[in-house]
C-alpha cells in the first residue's frame, strides 16, 4: 500500500487490487487491503471498480459493503460487489481504493500535551 502524509497531519492510502470470487459466488467480487497503521473512526474512503474484460459490459456491479477496520483488525479494508441482478459474471475485476485518515499514533500524541 502506498501512502503521503498531508499537511493536516493526515495520511492518504492508496492501492489498485485484484478482486475475487468469495464464497458468495461468481456474482460477487471482493478486494481486502491492510493499511499499515491502525486510523481514528470514520475515515475518507473513495472507491472505484475497474472491469477488466467487460468492454461494453452487459451487468451493472454495484458495491454493497466497504467495511474500515473491525475490533480484531483495525487495519482491515474489505470490498465487496455485486451484480444488480445477482446474476453470474465472468472476467476480471479489479478495487481502486484510497482511504484517508488520522493515524491513531499521532492522534494520541497531539493530545499528550508534548
């Protein structure tokens, strides 16, 4: 995963990701990222799916899940798509995600006081 720090102190995330097929079937596709720092609630996530092998495609994919950070893994991205008609697709998709946020390190330092 690639990153800049912004001026605000926040950082930018960024990564293009072939999906997959899960165990929901060949009408979904599924990316999961891991950013290198876990970030404060609710950060900026921008996401766009790129159909490799569907010039003209005839099935629209919608996202249905993007889920930032979870108990057990506060570093966990995972995207999830879908065919609006929950119909088969076959080719190559691939997840461009960016994310950006406060890393929770430099979130408790400014509040140290130091």
């Amino acid at each position: 995963m690639k990153s800049a720090t912004l001026a605000n102190g926040d950082v930018l995330f960024y990564e293009r990701m072939p999906m997959v097929v899960p165990a929901g079937g060949p009408s979904v596709r599924q990316s999961t990222f891991w950013l290198p720092v876990p970030l404060l609630p609710d950060p900026v996530v921008q996401v766009t799916i790129d159909p490799k092998d569907a010039i003209g495609g005839t099935q629209v994919m919608g996202i249905y899940g993007i889920v930032v950070g979870t108990k057990d893994n506060p570093t966990e991205v995972v995207i999830s798509i879908q065919t609006a008609t929950g119909h088969e697709v076959s080719g190559r998709y691939f997840c461009n995600l960016i994310v950006i946020g406060t890393p929770e390190v430099a979130a408790a330092q400014d509040t140290s006081g130091e």
